[in-house]
C-alpha cells in the first residue's frame, strides 16, 4: 500500500492539532499496513487501504475503497473521515 501524500497531511494535522509536534510521531510501513508511532507510546495505530474493482451494468470499473484499522484489521470503515476519528479517538 502507497502512503498517498492526502493522507500523510490530513494525518499529520490532527496530530499536531491534538498537540504533537513534528518530532514527536512517524509513520512506518509494515506488512502491507501504515503505523502511526508517537514517542514515548508502546502502542501504535495502523491502517491498510483496500481498493476493489467490479464491473457495473454499462460495462465501466467501479472502485470501492474500504479501510481496515488495526493490526489484524478488525474494524472496517468506507471512508477517510472515519479513519481520521479514529486516529483522534486513539490519541
């Protein structure tokens, strides 16, 4: 999974909205899934966006991306806003 630059910015904001500094958090990829890691936390968030294709009745691609949060991708949310309450919930 790319990390979009959309994403690393909208993800970077709320985290400093909530009081971190730059220096304070990172992003790591690991196996496919984006961890959000801030210093001084054992824990970490992490997300993958998955993006599946389906043909409709006109013959044209439909894409459909979902986001599955967690390391064992338990949580299932459609849309970027969703993820970025839980990053908010998280911290």
């Amino acid at each position: 999974m790319k990390f979009l630059p959309e994403e690393h910015k909208s993800i970077s904001e709320v985290l400093m909205q909530n009081g971190l500094k730059e220096d304070e958090f990172s992003f790591r990829k690991k196996r496919g899934q984006l961890h959000i890691e801030i210093k001084g936390r054992t824990d970490t968030f992490c997300f993958y966006r998955k993006t599946e294709s389906t043909i409709d009745a006109n013959m044209k691609f439909v894409d459909k991306t979902t986001y599955l949060l967690g390391t064992k991708k338990e949580d299932v949310v459609d849309t970027w806003e969703e993820v970025l309450k839980a990053v908010k919930l998280w911290l």
